[in-house]
C-alpha cells in the first residue's frame, strides 16, 4: 500500500490550500461525500449482512459529526453555511 497512490484511490479530490479556512472547506466536501459512501453501503448490506450494516452504522455516524463539526467551524467562522444540508 504506498501512499503516493491514495489520492488516486479517494472518491474525493484534494487541493492545496492556503487558508485554513479553505482546508476545512474541502475537508466538509471529503466528510460528505464519506457520508453519502456509507449510507450506500449500509443500503447495499441491509438485512444481508447485518453485522457489517451495523458497523458501517456507527461509521456512518461518526462521519456525519466530522461534517457538522467542520461545517460548525465555518459558520463560526464566516457566518453563514458553507454547503446547504
């Protein structure tokens, strides 16, 4: 597993920002596009495989707090929401 390969492998894009607020802003994009990957999965599992619906649920769970935390960071931070829900 090298490294230099997981950009290649993410189903989000990273650019280099120059403000931390633009960090945050792209780390939101990555954390709901995360979300979006595990509510996919936890469909596709449904009651098939329920061991891994329930892991991927509390996942899932934990990536949607990472989103409305660095989406709390920017509404502190200019005020208004970033990305609509």
């Amino acid at each position: 597993m090298n490294p230099a390969g997981l950009a290649t492998r993410s189903n989000a894009e990273y650019g280099k920002p120059d403000k931390l607020v633009d960090m945050i802003k792209q780390n939101l994009i990555a954390e709901r596009i995360a979300v979006e990957h595990y509510r996919e999965l936890v469909r596709y599992f449904g009651d098939k495989d329920p061991t891994t619906r329930i892991m991927l649920e509390k996942i899932l769970a934990q990536e949607e707090e990472h989103a409305t935390d660095m989406h709390d960071f920017l509404v502190a931070h200019e005020g208004t929401p970033f990305l609509k829900d």
